[in-house]
C-alpha cells in the first residue's frame, strides 16, 4: 500500500519523521498530503490514511479529515494536536471555523494548531450514519407514551434501541466494530509523524484527556506536552462515571438554582429548597403533558432534559436557563426547545450539523458499557435516585443504551499511568459537571505516573481558554517554556 500526492505539504509543516515501525505500518507513517487552504488565513486542510484494523494494519484503510492552523512566528515549536472531546465532537471544524477560541494567542502563535475528525466522525471514514432526522427526533425528542420506567416503557425503549442500532450498523458497515479509543489514540501517532514531530504535544478536553491519556499509555516515550483539561478517570467503571456526571450536573443545577433566587428575575421565589421542590413538579408535569414550543413541536421531558444540561455547562448560559423557566411556567416550551437543539447539533431546518450523536453511541459502546442485566440496572437505578432529587429520575436504565450494539466492547489497556512518560498536566474545574473534578484529581495524583494537578476554582466544563489568566498562564508556560507548576497554582 503506497499513498502518494500530487504536491507537495506547505513548507512550514515539516515532512514526516523516520519512524521504526512494520513494514506494514510504513506507508502510513511515510504517507506525504496534500494540503490545501481552507477555513480562513493561514488554515490547511488535508487528509491522513491509517489503518482501519490495527490488528491487521495491511488490510485496508480509513481517510481521517484533518486541519492545521499555522503558527504566526515563521519558526513554529512544533504542533499541538487538539481534541474538544465528545466522543463524536469535530477537531476538524474547530480549526477550520472557530480557530480564534481555541486556546490563547500565545499558544496560537508559537504552534501549529492541529484538530482531526476522529475515525467514525464527522468527515472521516467510515462516517456514522444511522438513522433519518425525522427518526433521530422520535429518538431524542419523543417518549414511549407509557409511564416512565413501567415495564412498557422499558420494552418500548428497547424495541427503539434495536432500531437505532441496526440502523448504524446497515448505514455505517462493518468499520462501525473499529472506532474504538484505542485505536483513535494510534492513529493520532500516524498524525504526529505526518507532522514531523519526533513527539507529541496535545491538548485535550472533556473525552479528549481519555483519549490522550489512552496514547500516553501506549506511547509514553513519545508523549511531549500534554494538557488533559476536564479530565476523565479511566479506571472507573461506566456505571460509576455516570453517577459522577449525575452527580455533577445536580450540584451545578444547585449552584444555577443558589445564584438565581438572590436575582430579582428569577422565575423561582423563596428559597432554593422550594425552587429545587417546585423544579421537581414541572418535570412531573410535563411527563404526561409536553408543552407547546413557537415552533410547533411538543416538548417532551427528554427534551426538557437535555434543554436543563446544556446551559450548565457554563454560568455564562445561566441567563438562558433562567428565561427557559419562566417561559416554561408560562406554559412555553420554546427556550427549552432551543437550548435542546443546541445541543443534539439539531438546525432549524430540521435536519443534523453533524453525527456527533450517532458517533458518540458508537465509540462510547465499544469504549465500554454499564450492565443491562435487571438486577444491576435496578441497583444502578437506586443509587441514582439517591445522588440527585432533580435528574435521578431521568438518569436511569443507563445499561439499555448499549445493551444491544452489534460489536462487543473493545480491548483495553490494563492500566494508565503512562510509565515512562514526560509531564503530563491535568487541568480540573471545582464546579465542572460533566467531568466532575474529583476524576481530574485521580488522574493526575494516583493513576499517572508524572501527572501534575492544576486547579481551576470555578463553575463550567474545562477551564483552558475561557476561565481565568492563572490558567492560561500555567499551560502557556508549559507548552512554550516546557515550564512544569512546582505545585498545584489553585487558579
């Protein structure tokens, strides 16, 4: 297998390293692209080929869909290879559309800054297709009509799931069992070499620090620099990191629900106690009865649902959750709607911007998957009707979501402490509900054996670009200085 090109890769993209690697794996890590301008001043865009079975890398191949953006300084330090997490999200579309967010100037400056669909996402191969959007509505947006959690609602759930996932499998093919972790994380050496990076510096966010921490055990001599920022503990089970994020997501409604009853706006009166009560009877409510939305479309509870996570994943969205609720009271679905639709990566024409969702089931399912088994799905349950009044409710059955994917979980590294490795650092917000910061604090003192905690005292989801100058300073100076924090800076 040989891939070629028909130029040459832009001259500030050095060609690729001399790897020691299989014959086999040689055409992949001496591979040459093609890059063209994309995106905006100073954007390439290109594709990389890695092997679709690295089990069996000369079988065949996928094309990954990857974008650079040029360092301002005519002499770069290298790349930083990026990923926003997910799993299912676009480091591709980050670069090409909102490069000016990703990170600080500082870093923009000294580095080529590196996003990539990942196997199954976005632009790569083998896209995950899985369902019409009409269907993918009744799937996020539509209930069974029974009462939730009878029986009839766990088999018409069931019956649902079937669909969905026959539906990945005939649309997607076979290369759906082959975009596990694992092997996302080796094709990111592949992306290295192309860049001409002896290592690898990387910056990862939410999923993404799995995903870097999955290459640090892989490769720990190749890891350069590395920022893990809203970090995962990869040694927890997924019943366990579910209950985490339940958790997380409960406190930061909490932390909504405290900030809002001190405004004089707020649709809640009295005190959080009574707003957190009076929460739990409109969900109840809206169960049996989805509400009108100005577009036409009922609000369901799951709507309603998702419509409540996405604004908690930043303060700077608590003005929206605030107007959702008044509204909602009023009988008005439509802010709910909206914020559900930002979220799902639904546009107003009806249709998807992207298979974030259908990409997401498909890695997350072979990553691993919680118990389907009754018993365990009714002890599951139990704790997470105890770790939240508000959400637990909604957070139960979590083993059905799996329990019928085509391919079985995938193989995975027996530890991560990425022996051997340079510092890594592990970014860790104290309010950060979908990667709850007690997970930051594992990864960094007890599971790697060189990771460093770096702390951001604050409400959100990751820290690196939109908190505070603490912690940009602290991964500026490490990136560009090789600077590593003597000590937790408690930003």
């Amino acid at each position: 297998m040989v891939f070629s090109s028909c130029a040459q890769p832009d001259p500030k993209v050095s060609p690729s390293v001399a790897e020691s690697v299989s014959a086999e794996l040689a055409p992949f890590y001496e591979q040459e692209v093609t890059w063209k301008s994309c995106g905006g001043t100073k954007t390439y865009c290109g594709t990389i080929e890695v092997p679709a079975d690295w089990n069996n890398p000369g079988e065949s191949s996928f094309k990954l869909a990857v974008a650079y953006h040029q360092a301002d300084k005519v002499k770069p330090l290298g790349s930083v290879i990026f990923n926003p997490g997910g799993p299912g999200a676009s480091g591709y579309s980050w670069i090409t559309d909102s490069i000016d967010q990703l990170g600080t100037d500082q870093l923009r400056a000294n580095f080529n800054i590196v996003g990539f669909d990942p196997r199954g996402v976005g632009l790569s191969e083998p896209h995950v297709t899985c369902l019409g959007a009409k269907a993918t509505d009744g799937l996020l947006y539509g209930d069974t009509g029974f009462e939730l959690g009878s029986a009839q609602d766990i088999a018409a759930t069931r019956a649902q799931t079937k669909v969905f996932s026959d539906a990945c499998l005939e649309n997607t093919g076979p290369g759906l069992g082959l975009l596990d972790t694992v092997s996302a994380a080796h094709d990111m050496d592949v992306i290295r070499a192309v860049f001409g990076d002896s290592q690898m510096n990387y910056l990862g966010f939410s999923y993404g620090t799995f995903l870097g921490t999955t290459y640090a055990e892989l490769y720990p001599e190749k890891v350069g620099r590395m920022v893990l920022d809203g970090a995962i503990n990869p040694n927890i089970s997924e019943s366990d990191s579910s209950l985490n994020q339940l958790v997380g997501f409960d406190q930061a409604f909490r932390n909504f629900v405290n900030d809002c009853v001190t405004s004089a706006d707020c649709p809640f009166k009295g005190t959080s106690s009574q707003a957190v009560k009076e929460v739990k009877t409109l969900l109840k409510k809206v169960e049996s009865n989805p509400v009108n939305t100005d577009t036409g479309r009922e609000l369901t509870i799951w709507g309603l649902i998702t419509g409540m996570i996405m604004p908690l994943y930043s303060e700077d969205y608590w003005p929206y959750l605030s107007q959702a609720f008044s509204e909602l009271k009023q009988g008005d679905g439509s802010t709910f709607m909206l914020l559900a639709d930002v979220y799902n990566d639904r546009l107003d024409n009806g249709t998807y911007a992207s298979n974030t969702m259908e990409a997401h089931r498909a890695i997350s399912c072979l990553d691993g998957r919680e118990s389907a088994d009754e018993s365990a799905m009714a002890a599951q349950n139990k704790r997470a009707l105890s770790a939240s009044a508000v959400f637990g409710r909604y957070w139960q059955f979590g083993g059905l979501g799996c329990e019928q994917w085509p391919f079985p979980v995938a193989k995975r590294p027996a530890n991560y402490d990425a022996a051997g490795s340079a510092p890594i650092l592990v970014i860790g917000t104290t309010g950060d509900p979908a990667t709850p910061y007690e997970e930051a604090v594992s990864l960094a003192n007890e599971i790697l054996e060189n990771g460093h905690l770096v702390t951001y005292n604050g409400e959100g989801h990751t820290a690196y670009g939109r908190s505070n100058q603490c912690i940009a300073d602290a991964v500026d100076n490490y990136f560009i200085k090789n600077v590593v924090p003597s000590e937790d800076p408690n930003c």
